[in-house]
C-alpha cells in the first residue's frame, strides 16, 4: 500500500513546499518511490493469481470491493511508472516548471492515478484511477500548454472521456448480467472473469474496453486527439502520455480486456492486428513528412504502438512477453526522444526543421546522447526494443503471415522518419545559433536511460524471470475460460 | 589457450578498443588512439590465427542465454569452424592493414578518435556475424555492420557543401539494408517455425539427415527470404544503389566495410546455409541470374564512371555479382575463394585510391589526374598490381579465383560460362582505363595542386605494399589441378573440413586439358584489353570527355541506368505524396472532419435539450409531475 501511499503524500506536501527547495523535493519524491518499486521487485514471490496489497475484505452493497495488488506484469509496470516519474521530473530539473508547485503536486497525481490504475484487482477501481489519472494531465495540458491549445484540449478530454464511458458500460454489463448471463457477485477481477457471457454479450463487453484502450493507446484511426496534445503539452505532460499513459491501455488489454471476455477474443484478433497494421505503416508514412520534429515523433509512437497492440491480442506467450518489453522500451525511448526535442525547444524555441541544423557541431555529448536514441528508436540489436520488435512482429508473423510482413515494415519505415528528425536537426554545417551542450541533469537522464535501454536489450531475461509465472497464469486463465464457452 | 577460450577474446579486443577510445580518445594523443585501435585488432587476428593452427572439429562456446521462452531459446554462443575462422582471418587480417593506413590518411581529421571508434566497433559487429552460432547473432552483427556503415558514411555529416549529402547516402544505405534485414528476419521466423532452432549445427544436422521432413515450398521460402537479406547487404539488384553513394564516407571505409569485409556478409550467410539452399533449386537459380545480371550491370555503368571511387564501388558490385553467380552454382568454397582474392585486392585499390585522392589534395575526378606515376611510385606500383589483380593477369590471385568461376560456369553450360566471360571483360575494360587515365598522361589537374603532389606516410604505404604481396600470392591459396596436384585446391579442401553442410558437398573438377584452354582464353582476352587500352588512353592520350557530350550507350553508363531516377520515380515520390496528402488531406480534413460533424452534431442537440431549460419554474413542475407519474404507472405495471 506504501507504493500508492508515498506518491500520494509527495503530492499533497508539495503545495507546501518553499519554492526554492521544489526540485530537490521532486527529485527526492521520484526516487524514493522508485526505491520503494524496486524493493518489491526484489522481494517478488509470484503468487497464485496475484501478490495482495489492500484487501479490506469487505464488499459494499454495490459490489466495490478495494482489492489491489500485483502481479509480475503489474510489476513491471509500476517499477517503470515510478523511473519514468522520476526521470520527468529530473529532466525539469532545471526547467521554469521545476519551481512550480503545481505542476510538481500534478506530476505526483499522476503517478498516484498511474499505480492506482496498474494495482487494482477491481473493476470499478480500475475505472475510477483510470479517470483520475486523466485530470492531472490535462490540467498540465491546460495551465503549461503551448498557445493555441483550447480546441485541442476539448478534442482529447471528449476523445478519452467517449472511450472511458464504454469501458464503464462494459463493467456495469459484466456485474449486473444481461439477457443469458449471470453477472458477477462483486466488482473484483476475480469475479469478473468468472462471468460466463454469451457471443453476443462477450462482443459488447469486448467492445466497450477496446474502445476506451484503443482512444488511449491511440490506435488508427481513434488517434485524431494525439499528434496535437503532444505537440502543444509541456515537454512533461507529453512524456506522461507517451511513456506511462497509453501504457495503462496497453496493460489494460491484457489485464481486463482479454480475460473479461475471452469468448469474444476469436472475433477481435483479427481487427486489431489489421488496425494495428494500418496504424504502423499510415502513422509511420505520416512522420516521414513532418515539418516539427515532435509531431514527427508523436506519428512514430502511434506507429510504435500499433505493432504492440496486435502482439496482445494474438495471443501467444512470446508476443505477450514481446509486449511486455517492448511497453518498457517504449517508454524509454519516448522519453528520449521527447527530451531531445525539448532540448533544442529550450535553447532555440522553436521544433520547426527549417530553423534547425548543425546542432550536433555545437553541441557534441547532445549529439550523442541523442544518436543513440535514435538508435534505440529504430530497434538495432543489442536494445530493448530489437528484443520487444522481434518477438512481436514474430507473434503477429505466426498468427498471420501476410499481415506479419506488412506489419515487418515498421522496420524499415522507422529509420527512415527517426533519421530525418535527428539529421535535419543535428547534421549539415553549423546555423547561425548558440547552442549550449547538455546540462548535467539532461544528461543524466539520457545515461540512465541508455543504460537500461542497452542492459533490457542484452539480457531480456531479467524482464522475463519477473513476468513469466504471471503470463502464463493469465493466459492459462484465458484459455481456460475460452475452451469453456466452446 | 584452448578454442573456447581465445574465442570470446577476439570478439572482445575490437569492443574493448572502441570503448576505450570511444570514452577517453577524446583526450588521447591521436598516436595512441590509433595504436590502440589497430592493436585490438592486430590481436584478434593474432588469436584467429592460433586458433586456425590447432583447430580440427567445430567448437562451439554458449556465453550466456539471452531469452529462454517455451518455444525458444536464443543463446550468445559462438561457433569457430574453418569457415568462421577463415572469415576472421581475413576480417581482422585486412582491417588491422586498414587501421593502420587509417592512422596516416585521417591524421589531420577533427573526429580522429570517433573513426578509430568506428572502426572497432565495426570489426566487433563483423566477428558477431561471423563467429555466431546461430542466425539471432548473426542478425545481431548484420545490423552491428549497417549501424557502423551508416555511422562511418555519414562521417562528415558538418562538411558545409556536403554535409546533409553525405547524411542523406548514409540513410539510403541503411534504409535499403533494412529492407533486406526484414526479409532475412522473416526467414528466421520461418526456420525458426519449421525447425524450432537457430542453430547452424543443429540445423544443418536436422536438414542433411531429413529428420524434419521440409516441403519445397517451404524451403523456397527460407532460402528466398535468406538470399533477399543478402542482396541487401551484398548491394545485389534491387537493392545495390546504396552502395556506390556509400562513397561519401572516407576512403578507409570504403577500402574496409564497402569492399572488403562488410558487403560479403551476404555471401557468408548463403555459404553458411548452403545445406539450405542445396534443397532449393529455384532460389540457387534465382542467385545465379541475380548475380550475373548484377555483375553485367554494374561493369556495364563503371565504364563510363569518372570517380576514381565510383568506378571501384560500381566494381565491388559486379564482383559480388560474380560471386552470386558461384553460389546459385553450388561452388560454395570457390566463393569464399575468390571473396579472399577480392578482399586483398579490392582493399589494395581502395586504399590505392585513398592515397591518390590523399595526394591530390581530395580531388577523385581521374580527368583531373593523369601522370600520376612517376610522383607516387609505390602507390602507382601497388594500384597497378590491383589493377593486374582483378583484371585476371596472369599468375595472380585473381587469376585463379576468377578462372575457378569462369571453369565451374563452363562445367554448367557454355552460354553462362560466355556470358561470365563478358562480365570479365568489361572488368578489364575500366579497370585499364580507371588506371591509365589516372596514373598516365600527363597531369591535368591545378598548377597549385600539382605542387602538393606527395607519396603518404610509411603507416599508408605499408599497407599497400603488403596488400599487393597478398594479391600477387594469394592464388596458392587454391591452386587448379594442373600444377601440384597434391596440394591444389587446399582452400577448398580446408573449408570443406568442420563446416556444417560443406563437407557433403562433392565438386567435380574439370579435365585439366579443358582448364588450360579456358585459362588460356582468359589470359588472352585480359591481355588484349590491356594492349587496346593503352594505345587508347596512352598511345592517342585520349582522356574522358564531360558527361554532357557523351552520347549513346556512353550516356547511359554515365548515368547509372538512370536506375536512381527510377526508384525515385517507383518509390521515393508516391511514399512522400502519400505522406504530405495523408497528412493535409486524410488526417486533417477527413478523419478530423468526422469528429468534428459528429461534435457538432451534439452541439446542435445540445442546443435543442437547452430550450427545455428555459428557466420557467411552471415547465420545471410540469416535468416533474409528468416524471413522477411515469414512475407510478410503471411500477404499477410492473406488479
């Protein structure tokens, strides 16, 4: 319960905080739920289902239960939530925002609604820190964002607000039943799952969680929100979104769309992997074009996260331990690249190529750090994301070999946009600008992530120890249930 | 030291190297940057070597697993048989002569300490293709190479005029590498499927003995996906316009990773399958056409080149064209044979042309050259014993090698075997003229330029001699049976030894009366090109005119085909359309369009429910009422 509880006080006291002391407390708030996440990590016993943290034991008269707790996946998840966090607020370090209580109190809620989401064992629960973690973030949005923002703002609260109202129709249809079904006896995932729907029903309930992960991740063509919040969010709030927010969708797949309705599974593979296709190569076609390099990365990611949600859906061990990965890497690599963009938006103010160019002269360690990036970026061999890539796009391969190759594209794809970014920016001759290298906190961060990029790349199987017992009990759980409705 | 333990220590000197100069060259005297780089590698070469001395079965050594999942297991393991450790020897052979001329050529380059980084971490990523047990390392290498050779092409990518050109090559060549990667990764899936494993022994194992019974159909499959990744890195058609744009990078690299080493990857991934591809008619047909067509092509545009550099990567391409032609052939050993040959001789001009280009203050247009060999003796020595070398002169090693492929192609049928021959001849066609023109005649390049005219420094001259010793003797290596019959065709023989598939392969060798006719043909037209192209370009003097005077098949050549404009034309510009109209058009108008009609929608009803709030409290209570009465009857149908 401390995981949910330490974030959460970080964020209350931080109202409180002197301003000049604000960052070192930020700092000190990531890392110590950091060490907090890892201390679990370490101490991780798989259990039957899950590891309880908070189990009241109590049921309300509405079938709210208060279960949470952990599995591997889970684990992984929380352990990446709170580094991500604390490497957010590292690079802000030196930012206008790091002496913003505000703004450090929202970057904690998030991180609370971001536990809150990964730790519940209850749907209802579930819901509800899947709504509170959107506040934060759009109030980021609202207060920090760049000029111009309105419309977009209400395009992304409407867009994500459509989706969450399906996937709290799909959990009411699973606890009070319907026409051939009985409904659950409680809001836990226990119970949920035990739920015996029938084809028609399955495909509602399916339904309406695919619609609320789908607005989230974003999948074509439910991505008309994204590309604009990113661009115009603070450096931050994009980092939140690319790197944990869509993951919660990611995870949510796995967590409760599949095992709620694995009946309806059959029928959903196959859109998903074609929309999941679609979505890799249309977004990825898009970025090659791109005028601003963090529009150019906000196509890459919805290119990036299509490939992942086609992997969860076929539903095999290695694309799921694939997924798994590559969410990690991807979380990773967004912060990097959305750091580099930052970087340069700080020094020069403005994300425009035209105005870009020979920045690498000036600013060599920036040229590195950033390179490697890109690297990671494209998936080369020895990081994560060569791991996570390889394992998905085999997965879909297996499942189907034409959509395997289509969806094999992103390969090449991606180096073509990530390569322009970088060498529309950082390569030519030097431009007339001053362009100071890294501060130390900037690269700090970039080390860090390299580091763990690299480690995830050349010796997966660390992720894979932590995940493996849960990924079968889930899927086992799954199968179970599907061969029941057959 | 034993096998498995000199193993890891090759692969681990060139990454020590470049991480040692990588994190402190920076602050190192350039001297011993250098020295370290090609120290490292001296070494690994010094360890293949002691491993080649006491090798006599295959060795694998399992570093560590890498991802252990139900359905498969993929380990850092390491395999030394005589073909991987002849490929290293050559590997860290040529590339430790490579760092050494390096340390002359880049003496004065700003990035001295990120090339020699370069460099090692290339040699690293080589030896992992090479030396992998299995095709996941083996991809690991594959895209180690590609990032270097990007890397290392784009190296001078702050150059004012050619800064986002040399950028710009670097992209195409990973981009269209990349294109090949996936193939090749689609065909490990595929064996990966079929077989369970992607182990080279157990694989090879499994095929020969039939314990998995594999359809054609599959095995097409595998063998065609195989051959596409090789086509990308080995620049064979579609995939070889890369190639002669990687020229951009700085000649070493050139001489190391777009001559020598790098771009026969492709060929060591079909030797290494051969028990593959042996099973696959088709796609050994398909290498074979591939690789002549390539060859023909490529000769056919390097004759009417005037980049002293372009001219020598368009030859690279038609040599590994050759050596395609080999393979689709089944003469597995006779194309590592000639990639050896090709290594020390490709290397020799390479770095011969980097001594000119060093000499003539960065100039590589040959129709500013000319009467170049009397001021740079030792280069114009060894480039002309390249230039003999590759051409097939007499009693050197590419003399050999190419007349064991002129042989097994006249053993197949007489029109390969002519149409080979014509690849050869054209061969001798630029490589007379690229040699003339640049080292005869008289200098036409700029008085001032002509002043700094001088010989490189013993670190770039060193090589070069020692290249040109190996291209002279490097045909013992393989001698054909009409001389010392007992020791002929030792090359064959040794790497037929401990190589998983090679041994069950029987090559059958021609009548030695039939070798020495076809020898005697090859000698007679190498000769006669030799003597038409000096009495054109030294006798007559005649030096090439500008491109925009040519005319007919000239014109053409000079153009490359206009292969470029076409993949623009197929390729470039629909991708770009669809980008900027997908952007403008589809996200933008249509896809926002929607949720903006559907938005407006609600708005529009939003503004009809709005009239029920009037704010009249007598509407209020009428609602109520009718609301409570609804509630009434309904419970009261309801009992």
């Amino acid at each position: 319960m401390e995981l949910l509880i330490i974030p959460l006080l970080f964020a209350l006291i931080a109202l409180f905080v002197p301003k000049q002391f604000l960052r070192y407390y930020a700092l000190i708030g990531g890392l110590v739920s950091t060490a907090v996440a890892v201390g679990h990590v370490v101490t991780y016993v798989p259990a039957d289902l899950y590891v309880s943290v908070f189990d009241p034991n109590w049921a309300s008269t509405f079938g709210l239960t208060y279960k949470m707790g952990y599995d591997g996946i889970s684990l992984i998840m929380i352990v990446l939530t709170n580094l991500v966090t604390f490497l957010i607020l590292l690079s802000n370090f030196n930012g206008t925002l790091a002496s913003n209580r505000m703004f450090t109190s929202m970057v904690f809620f998030m991180q609370v609604g971001l536990l809150g989401v990964f730790l519940s064992m209850d749907g209802l629960l579930f819901y509800v820190f899947w709504e509170i973690s959107l506040i934060p973030v759009f109030l980021i949005f609202l207060w920090f964002g760049a000029p111009g923002r309105k419309a977009d703002l209400i395009k992304f609260f409407i867009y994500t607000f459509v989706g969450s109202l399906a996937m709290l129709f799909a959990l009411m249809m699973l606890k009070v039943g319907g026409s051939g079904f009985e409904g659950a006896a409680s809001f836990s995932w226990e119970d949920l799952m035990k739920v015996q729907l029938g084809t028609t029903s399955a495909l509602w309930v399916m339904g309406g969680f695919f619609l609320a992960f789908a607005v989230k991740i974003p999948l074509f063509p439910f991505h008309g929100w994204q590309p604009e919040t990113y661009v115009k969010s603070p450096m931050a709030g994009t980092m939140l979104l690319s790197a944990l927010m869509l993951k919660m969708a990611l995870y949510g797949m796995m967590r409760w769309m599949l095992p709620m309705a694995p009946e309806a599974i059959e029928s959903y593979t196959m859109p998903v992997v074609v929309l999941g296709t679609i979505g890799v190569i249309y977004a990825a076609i898009l970025a090659i074009r791109q005028k601003n390099i963090k529009r150019t990365f906000a196509f890459a990611s919805i290119s990036h996260v299509g490939l992942i949600a086609a992997g969860i859906v076929v539903m095999s061990y290695d694309a799921m331990t694939g997924a798994v990965i590559q969410m990690v890497n991807h979380s990773l690599v967004a912060v990097g690249l959305f750091l580099a963009a930052e970087v340069i938006d700080r020094r020069l103010g403005t994300n425009e190529y035209e105005n870009l160019g020979g920045i690498a002269k000036q600013a060599p360690r920036f040229a590195f750090w950033f390179g490697a990036i890109v690297f990671a970026g494209i998936s080369i061999p020895l990081t994560s994301g060569f791991i996570g890539e390889f394992l998905l796009i085999r997965g879909v391969y297996f499942y189907d070999m034409t959509w395997g190759i289509l969806i094999g594209t992103t390969l090449i794809l991606a180096c073509v946009y990530t390569f322009r970014a970088y060498q529309l920016s950082m390569n030519g001759p030097s431009k007339n600008f001053n362009f100071p290298d890294l501060t130390w906190n900037e690269t700090a961060v970039f080390f860090v992530l390299m580091v763990l990029i690299v480690f995830i790349g050349v010796y997966p199987q660390m992720i894979v120890e932590v995940i493996e017992p849960s990924l079968k009990t889930l899927l086992d759980n799954i199968h179970s249930s599907q061969n029941i409705a057959h | 030291m034993s096998i498995s333990q000199l193993l890891p220590l090759i692969l681990l000197l060139p990454l020590i190297g470049g991480a040692i100069n990588g994190i402190f060259g920076k602050n190192m005297p350039k001297v011993l940057v250098g020295s370290i780089a090609t120290l490292a590698t001296s070494l690994s070469f010094v360890f293949a070597l002691m491993i080649f001395f006491q090798i006599d079965e295959a060795v694998r050594v399992n570093l560590f697993t890498i991802l252990s999942l139900p359905s498969i297991e993929l380990n850092a393991s390491f395999l030394a048989d005589n073909l991987s450790i002849w490929m290293t020897l050559i590997v860290t052979g040529v590339g430790a002569l490579i760092h050494l001329f390096s340390m002359g050529y880049m003496k004065n380059d700003p990035g001295y300490y990120k090339f020699f980084t370069y460099l090692n971490l290339f040699i690293f990523s080589m030896l992992l293709l090479i030396l992998g047990s299995n095709y996941f390392i083996l991809f690991f290498g594959w895209e180690g190479v590609g990032v270097c050779s990007y890397l290392l092409i784009g190296f001078w990518y702050a150059d004012a005029e050619k800064g986002m050109l040399n950028s710009m090559a670097a992209r195409k060549a990973f981009v269209m590498n990349r294109i090949g990667d996936l193939a090749l990764l689609i065909g490990m899936f595929m064996i990966l499927n079929q077989y369970g494993t992607l182990e080279y022994l157990e694989l090879a194992n499994m095929v020969t003995v039939g314990q998995i019974v594999t359809s054609p159909e599959m095995m097409l499959g595998i063998t065609i996906c195989l051959f596409i990744g090789a086509t990308g890195k080995s620049a064979q058609i579609p995939l070889f316009t890369w190639l002669p744009d990687a020229m951009a990078g700085p000649t070493p690299v050139s001489a190391l990773i777009h001559a020598a080493t790098m771009v026969t990857a492709g060929i060591f991934l079909v030797v290494r399958s051969n028990f593959l591809f042996e099973l696959a008619p088709f796609t050994q047909d398909a290498m074979l056409y591939i690789g002549l067509i390539t060859s023909i092509v490529a000769a056919f545009i390097a004759m009417r080149q005037n980049d002293i550099k372009k001219v020598l990567a368009y030859s690279t391409v038609s040599q590994l064209g050759l050596l395609f032609v080999a393979l689709g052939m089944g003469a597995y050993t006779v194309a590592i044979f000639h990639v050896t040959t090709h290594a020390f001789f490709k290397a020799l001009l390479f770095l011969g042309s980097g001594s000119v280009i060093h000499a003539v203050s960065e100039e590589q247009d040959i129709r500013k050259m000319g009467g170049l060999k009397n001021k740079i003796p030792v280069t114009h020595i060894t480039f002309l014993i390249g230039t003999l070398a590759i051409t097939g002169f007499p009693l050197l090693s590419g003399f050999y090698s190419k007349d064991e492929i002129l042989a097994v192609a006249f053993g197949q049928n007489t029109t390969l075997y002519i149409l080979v021959l014509i690849s050869v001849i054209m061969t001798a066609m630029y490589m007379f003229r690229l040699y003339f023109v640049t080292f005869h005649g008289t200098y036409r390049g700029s008085k001032e330029t002509e002043s700094h005219i001088h010989e490189g420094p013993a670190s770039m001259t060193l090589p070069l001699v020692v290249l040109a010793v190996l291209s002279v003797i490097g045909g013992v290596l393989n001698l054909p049976g009409i001389w010392f019959k007992n020791q002929a065709h030792w090359l064959s023989h040794y790497l037929e030894r401990n190589t998983a598939g090679l041994e069950k392969i029987v090559t059958d060798h021609l009548a030695d009366s039939t070798v020495m006719v076809l020898m005697a043909v090859a000698v007679l037209v190498t000769l006669a090109i030799l003597a038409v192209s000096y009495s054109v370009y030294v006798k007559k003097n005649s030096i090439p005119v500008e491109d925009s005077e040519l005319s007919g098949w000239e014109k053409v050549s000079a153009n490359k085909l206009y292969i470029d404009e076409i993949y623009n034309f197929l390729f470039v510009k629909p991708i770009v359309w669809m980008s900027e109209k997908g952007y403008s058009f589809f996200e933008l108008y249509f896809l926002n369009g929607i949720v903006l009609t559907i938005t407006k929608g609600i708005a529009a009803g939003g503004e009809r429910v709005k009239k029920w709030q009037s704010g009249y409290a007598n509407w209020y209570v009428l609602w109520m009422v009718s609301g409570i009465v609804g509630l009434i009857v309904y419970y009261l149908v309801k009992i």
